[in-house]
C-alpha cells in the first residue's frame, strides 16, 4: 500500500464522503428512474473518488531501477596479496555483468584515486591479469572501458595507512547525479581487510544511511604472511652494568598458538642473541578484542655502560614481513650506583656486603647500629639508602641518626656537584625489630618516611569477654563498699569508651558472663562503640550463692567457639574458691580448651587473665589465689591480686603485649601483582612464616599481599597484609618490604627454589626500580611516544620539588636523535643521525608539550634541556607505520560499517551469490510516477460536467 499511495490515510475519507454526496442528491430530488438524475450522482461521485486518491497521492508503477556501482579497493601495505584485490575485481564483473550495471573502479591506501570512472561493463569483462581464455578482447567502444589491472594501479599510492573514511567519501562522488524521479540503484563496494588506521570509516559509512547508497562490504581473504607481530617492548627508564634487566615483550596475533620471541642487543659490529622465550597466544577478556596476545620476559645482563639497544623479532610466516615481526627498543645503561646500607651487627644484611659489597648490584657502603650517618650530608653520594631491620633501640626516633636521613630524604641529593640527580632512594626490610614491631611510634618521623603506616591495633578485631563472679562473698564490704560495686565501678570505667582509663577501641567486641551456681550470658559478644547494653546488663546483676569456676570456663569456651576474632581476650574477677567441688584437673582442662596452644612459631590468639577479688593481703584467699595464678597460667596470661587497683591492672593487659600485634608467624603465601620489580625473582614464591603487618598509604601501592594457605582461610588470620608495597616521598621512591633477612623466614626467602629465583634477586630489582625517579630533582615528569603521520609526542609536567606547586615560564627545548647501528640490521633507513629539536610550549599550568617529526622507523634518543642547562633523556621507539604493523581481515568491522549504512546494505560472504541477491531485491523495487496532478485535473473536468449537467437542467426546466 505505502509504494502504491504516498498517503493511504485519506482512503478512509470515502465512506463519510460517499455518505454526503448521497445525502445531498436525496435532498436535490434525486430520482433514480431520471437519467440526468443519475448522470449527475455518477460525475459527483468521480469527482469526490479523484480528489480523495490525489489526496491519498497514487503512484503508478514505473520501469525497474538501474544499477550503479562504485568499488572500492584497500590497496594499504596489509593487503599484502595484490592477486586477492585483482580477482576480486573479476569476480564482481563476473556476478554483476547480468544486470549490466555501470561500474567505476577506484583504489585507495592513505588517499583515493580514480582506476576507472563509472560507466557499463564491456561485453565480456575479464581483466588481462587473469588470464582467462575465454575473454574476449576490450571493445572499442570508448563508453564500455576495459576493467583495469589491480595488481599494478595507475595511481601512485601511499600504502603507509588505510584510510577507509576518505575512500567511502571519494566513491560516493564518483555517481552521477540523480536525474527525476527514475534514481538508479547505486551501490559502493568496500574491497578490504577493515584494518582502518584513520578511524572514520564508521562516520563516512553512517552517512550513507538515508542517501540512497548502500554499503556492500567485501573481506579479502589473505594469506598466513603476516599474522603476528610484535606489539609494543617495554624496558626500564634505566639499567645497570652487571645487574640483569627484564625485556617485556608484547606479541599479538589473529591465531591461537605458541610463539617464539627473539631478542638481541647491538654491539657495534652486529646482533649478539640475548635469548628466546615461548609464549602461548590466549585470548583477551575483552570479548570485542580480535586478537590473541602474549607477552614475554626475557633477561639480560649488559656488561658495559652506554646506551643498550634491542631487536625483538618473531620467526616469519610464509614471507618474512619484517614490518609486522620487527621492533627496537633502547636503555642507557649505567655504572653501579652507591647505596649506604644500614644494618645490625651479625645481620644477613651486613654478611652480604662484607663478603660481597655489589651483591646486590649495587657498590653498598655499609653502616651498623650505632655508628650511623649523624648528617644528612653524608648521604650526597649516595642514590639510595636500604635499612635493614632496625628498632626504635637501633635508630632511636628522636635521635641524630633519623634526624640525618629524615633530612636528606626531603631534601634529596643536590642538583649538580654531586653523582646523583634526583631524590634519594629508600628501602626498608622488615624483621622481628622492624617497623611497629621495633617499638617505632606511630606518626613518627620514621613511618612519614615510608609508603606504610605501622598498623594500628585497631585493624585487628578484639573480643573480651569478661567472667564476673556473682557468688555471695561479692556481698562483703570493703574500705570502698561492697565488692560487686566497686567491681561494677571499675568495669565501668575501663569499657565507656568517654573515660579516660579507658583501654578498649571502639571496634572492640564485648560479652560479659555472669556466674555462681551456674553460669549465664548477661551480655552476649557484641560490637557496639557507646557499650550501653553491656553496662546495663552489668547494673541489673544480683548476687547469687555458691561459686562454679568450671560452669562459667565451659560458658566462655561455648560462646568464643564461633568467634572469629584475631584476638581474644578472657578475663576472670572471682575470689577463686570453687565451691561447686570441681576438681583442679577439670579446671585446668577447661582452661586448655579455652585457650589452646599456639603452633610452633605461631602466636596464641586466646589469653586468659585472672583478678583476684580481696581488698588486701589479709582478705586474701591463699587457696583461691593459688587457683586462678594456676588457671591464668595455662592460659597465657597472668593472674593480679590487686583488685583495687583493677583498673589500672586491667588497662595494663590490654596495653602490654601490643609487639605481638605487629607481627605474624604462621605459614603464607603471596598474592602478587604484575610489577616490573616482581619479573627478577620469579613467579613462584616461597611459602613465607614471617611477616610485619603494615597498612599501606593510599597514595602508594601494594603490589605483593599475603594470602592464607589452602585449608587455613578460617585461621583467624584471613585478612591479607601488605608483603611489598611502592611509594613516593616527593621527588623519591619508597619501598616496604615487610619480611625477615634472618632466621627461618629470612631462609625461606632468600633461598632459590622451583621458579624462585631467591629474595636476593628481587632485592636487586628492588634497589634498580627504587634508583627510578617518577620526577628528577628539577621536577620534571615526561611522557613521550610516537604519534600518527611520522611524528613524536612530548609532553612535560613540572613541578616543584618542595611544594608541588606547577612551575610555569620555563623555557625547554626537545632534542630528537636517531641512534645509528639498528637501520643496517633491519633494513629501516634513517635519515643520518642529525637532531630535530623544537622548543616546548606551555599549554596548561606546568605543562608542556611539542611534536617532533620521526619519519623514519627506529630508536630516537630524546633529550630536554632548561635555560639553566637541566637535562632529562628519554629513549623512544618509534615503529612502522600503523598499516604495516596490522593483519589479517577485520569482518566485525566491515560488518558493522555495513549495518551503520542501513538500507539493503550488507557483507558479503558468497560474491556470486549474495551480489545477484541485492541486484534482485534492486530490480523488485520499481520507480512510480505520482498521479496527483492528473487525479486533480480529472476531478476538475467531472466537477465542470456536473455544473454543465446543472445548468443544462435548469435551461430546460
């Protein structure tokens, strides 16, 4: 209906027309036996049926449409088959010759440009190139040109890019303009791999969408030539002669499978191999990615200082497309930097480096406790500073020691005049002394030098439950009233958490039982800051006869079964005389179960203390004592007589063991996270039994973290600490690594083993990163790479050391070298090895920025320089263009251009096939001729007859 009429609503005027002009004949004496009469009804009625179809705009059908095509051919360097494109011209010809469409032919790589302008196909289309026997010769009709040889264009090409967008832009030119209402049907024929470097392709083929053009896209099929590459390499900002670096290499492909990487290192007279490794192609989590990727780590030892550079090569497919396998990288490689090495006596740390002082890849000046720099100025020679292990006794906080470092570290080395530039470096390794556990205060100068924070008792969860004997001697008076109220006094005072002898954190969890005859639960174990309910029910307890130690231990061990509690706490107030008659080993065995044993090594998580309930020596129990100095025993705590002064005794024990909340000894392993520091030791660490628990800052990074071993994830101890955490303090870095050197842990860790390379390794990559600095002394932060259309991207942020604030009016200058020796090795042909420099321009606060041309591929040295004559270098890869570094054919993207065009527009799979498919569905859609202004010129002439008809009866009459 809606190709027939434009607007078919206005059929449905008929009926209510047809209605009134009945009405109105009826009422005009109409009489049906009357010829006139009727004449008269049947010129009114066509009048009205011609008005309504001009209204409703019938069409009527017209001849079937014509065909034009546009094809356009992807003729970039990843196409890298010609015959693909060149048969794929011949195919076309062959599947639309039928229709005999006019057809024009253009080819493009970086721009477009005309092979052949639209116009019929020869009566037998067969390229030369094809060799086909049965074609016969061009006709000489100059209207009907020949197909043209894809293999060999006539355009001159640029093949670096493809640049889909301006091809659809350029074919929709290329179609005569539409003549009245007889439009063609016109097509243009993607031919490609839909590896678009420019990305508009998505934007040009959207506007097709409502012009009338349909989008045919066409996938080339290649060959297995170029099916991998190396994606990016990644060395670090510097390296070390001696010290191994890691060469991270990314490899990406259309395939799954395994993939050997090459690497090797230019000497001057050519390529040593640094080594090998496989990797396996997997598929990413991102289910839009179409490719599979890998990456590899291979090491290597650089034995002289200088500027280090790399060929990272996979083995070639079919041909050796060197442009898609082929990357070079470059780092400077420098003498060993000098550490001052803090240790203790005896340490593993000093055996180290008087035995070896570069074990570490470092020159180490060693220093131990107590003759530690006394001024900041002895650390001006030094890149960094690794402490090993001290205590508050080692490095006394308020001490000169502390005072130099603390000094040196804010300030850093000098900007000239000294061997480093650049913020001075800190490491600090952890031990059973180190840290909190080494009795440094929180928010002291030695924790605002380090990327963690001492972990406060308050992240570990504490349970207390308190046993409160409520027999009838809790009714004796003393010199401060009766027992059960001093009691509940003092008890007071210890849990408001408003109190100054307060001793609990808020994320302290409370219980309270109360027993004489039996035990019962005042208070269950609960989590609540303001402690009201606890204090309630400690003020609503009455005293009861007799006195059951047994019933009230059994009570604590029932309720603590199900607690999950990192530490717990069991505290007993009793006069200790057990009148229920239960025998000590009962008691002592209750005890037992109550608070286990620690494992070998490990730390006891439930303690139990006692407080006797006399008001003085006299008043004293000897037997009742003897028993809860027994019971506290067995549990691991200790047993206080003093009942006055409860309080302060009972502040004491939440007080006194705070070491062991800094430490943990039970066995673990790592959860690491991908780090360049990590690459040097291996993937499979150790299982470790030693660990400080730090806290992280939130400006720093955990990259290690300690996981609980298979079957222990409900130990107690499920929450992980920081193993290995990286920081910043200004213009330095800053690293934590919370393990023990010495003993059983320090064995462990140091020890090589099965994919464990040993702690040492990771130390020296430790100390390597560390050198790094994120910003130089001058404040400086770089970030360059290379930029579409031959060009380098350079951008500076600049800051001031001290304040952070931007500094601005700085006046640099960029530097581009190429480095020579790789163009022999690879065939890449730099243009000699003459700087580019350009200055760099403000763009925002502390911001700069330039481009620098890079036209050729290869390793660029970057190097920028202050009025002042501060420097900074940078090494920058710059790889083959975007086009010669892709592959294969991308069928998603060609299938979605297809569908933003819209219309009838689609992929096509089967040429022959789909091609004859769209050329039918073209020819059923006719073009119709409207027919408004003949209906309305025909409702006019049955109006005039009806008038005439009129006036002719009137006459008469």
């Amino acid at each position: 209906m809606a190709e027939v009429f434009e607007s078919p609503l206005w059929l449905l005027a008929l009926v209510p027309l047809a209605l009134v002009v009945w009405r109105a004949c009826v009422r005009a004496g109409f009489r049906w036996s009357e010829r006139r009469s009727r004449y008269r009804l049947a010129f009114r009625a066509a009048t009205v049926l011609a008005a309504v179809l001009a209204l409703a705009g019938l069409r009527w059908p017209g001849q079937a449409r014509a065909i034009q095509l546009v094809a356009a051919y992807d003729f970039s360097a990843s196409v890298y088959d010609r015959t693909a494109a060149d048969g794929a011209l011949a195919d076309l010809a062959a599947a639309v010759e039928s229709a005999d469409p006019e057809l024009a032919v253009t080819a493009f790589g970086r721009t477009p440009a005309l092979e052949r302008a639209l116009a019929r196909l020869p009566a037998r289309s067969a390229p030369a190139s094809r060799g086909r026997r049965d074609a016969e010769p061009a006709p000489a009709d100059p209207s009907r040109p020949a197909l043209p040889e894809l293999i060999k264009p006539r355009a001159a090409l640029d093949a670096g890019a493809s640049d889909y967008g301006a091809a659809l832009e350029f074919a929709r030119g290329q179609f005569h303009p539409v003549d009245g209402e007889l439009a063609p049907a016109r097509a243009i024929v993607l031919v490609g791999d839909g590896l678009d470097t420019e990305g508009r392709a998505a934007l040009a083929a959207a506007a097709l969408n409502g012009s009338g053009i349909d989008l045919l896209t066409w996938p080339l099929a290649l060959g297995g030539g170029g099916d991998l590459r190396v994606d990016g390499v990644r060395l670090p900002e510097r390296a070390q002669a001696g010290r191994g670096l890691n060469i991270e290499v990314t490899v990406a492909g259309q395939k799954p499978g395994e993939v050997v990487v090459h690497v090797g290192r230019w000497t001057g007279d050519g390529w040593t191999p640094v080594g090998n490794a496989a990797v396996t192609l997997a598929a990413s989590g991102d289910p839009r990615a179409q490719e599979f990727r890998a990456t590899a780590r291979i090491p290597d030892h650089p034995k002289d200082q200088g500027i280090a550079q790399y060929l990272v090569t996979v083995p070639p497919g079919v041909q050796d497309y060197k442009e898609n396998n082929a990357l070079h990288a470059a780092v400077r490689v420098e003498g060993p930097k000098r550490w001052a090495v803090l240790a203790r006596k005896g340490s593993t740390l000093e055996r180290w480096f008087k035995a070896r002082p570069r074990s570490l890849g470092v020159e180490g000046a060693l220093y131990t406790a107590p003759a530690f720099p006394l001024s900041s100025q002895a650390y001006r020679r030094y890149a960094g500073v690794l402490v090993d292990g001290l205590s508050a006794e080692d490095l006394p906080p308020g001490g000169s020691a502390l005072r130099a470092l603390a000094e040196a570290l804010h300030s850093g080395p000098p900007d000239g005049g000294g061997e480093v530039h650049g913020g001075l470096a800190l490491v600090a390794v952890g031990s059973e002394t180190a840290f909190g556990a080494g009795e440094h205060p929180m928010g002291g100068v030695w924790e605002s030098l380090l990327p963690a924070t001492f972990r406060p008792a308050e992240d570990r969860a504490r349970t207390i439950l308190f046993l409160l004997d409520i027999s009838s001697s809790m009714k004796d008076m003393t010199a401060k009233g009766r027992k059960i109220d001093y009691a509940r006094e003092q008890l007071g005072l210890i849990v408001r958490p408003d109190e100054q002898n307060s001793a609990l954190r808020p994320t302290d969890r409370l219980g309270l039982v109360a027993f004489a005859g039996e035990a019962n639960v005042a208070a269950a174990i609960a989590s609540e800051p303001a402690r009201g309910g606890f204090i309630d029910a400690l003020n609503g307890l009455k005293v009861e006869d007799r006195t059951d130690l047994l019933a009230a231990l059994r009570k604590a061990s029932q309720l603590l079964e199900k607690d999950e509690a990192e530490e717990r706490l069991v505290v007993l107030l009793s006069d200790g005389v057990d009148t229920a008659g239960n025998a000590d080993a009962d008691l002592d065995a209750a005890v037992r179960a109550l608070c286990p044993d620690p494992a070998a090594g490990g730390r006891r998580r439930t303690t139990f203390f006692a407080f006797g309930i006399g008001t003085d020596e006299k008043d004293t129990d000897e037997k009742g004592a003897a028993t809860l100095k027994r019971l506290a025993k067995l549990g691991g705590g200790t047993f206080y007589p003093e009942f006055f002064q409860f309080a302060e005794r009972l502040k004491r024990v939440f007080e006194e063991n705070q070491k062991d909340l800094y430490t943990r000894h039970e066995p673990f392993h790592v959860r690491a996270r991908p780090h360049p520091v990590l690459a040097a030791a291996g993937d499979a660490w150790p299982v470790l039994p030693f660990r400080n628990r730090l806290k992280a800052r939130t400006s720093s990074e955990a990259i290690v973290l300690s996981a609980p071993l298979p079957g222990t994830e409900t130990s107690g101890s499920r929450k992980p600490d920081p193993i290995l955490t990286l920081g910043r303090l200004g213009a330095s870095r800053t690293a934590v690594l919370a393990l023990a050197l010495e003993g059983e842990a320090g064995e462990a860790f140091l020890s090589p083993g099965e994919g464990w390379k040993g702690g040492h390794a990771l130390l020296a990559a430790l100390l390597s990163w560390a050198e790094g600095r994120d910003a130089g002394a001058e404040g400086w932060r770089i970030e360059a790479g290379a930029a579409p259309h031959g060009r380098v991207a350079v951008m500076l942020f600049a800051e001031d050391p001290k304040t952070a604030e931007p500094r601005n009016g700085l006046k640099l200058t960029a530097r581009l070298t190429p480095l020579g020796g790789v163009a022999d090795a690879t065939q890449v042909s730099n243009a000699g090895n003459a700087p580019v420099a350009a200055p760099l321009l403000p763009e925002a606060p502390g911001r700069y920025a330039c481009e620098l041309a890079a036209s050729k591929e290869g390793v660029y040295r970057l190097e920028i320089e202050d009025a002042a004559g501060a420097t900074a270098e940078r090494f920058i890869t710059v790889p083959y263009p975007a086009e010669f570094r892709r592959f294969g054919t991308d069928r998603n993207a060609l299938g979605e251009w297809a569908e933003h065009a819209g219309g009838t527009s689609r992929m096509i799979n089967l040429p022959a096939h789909d091609l004859a498919d769209w050329i039918a569905k073209q020819g059923q859609r006719r073009t119709y001729v409207s027919m408004r202004p003949a209906l309305i010129l025909l409702a006019a002439i049955f109006l005039l007859c009806e008038i005439a008809a009129r006036g002719m009866r009137a006459r008469r009459s």
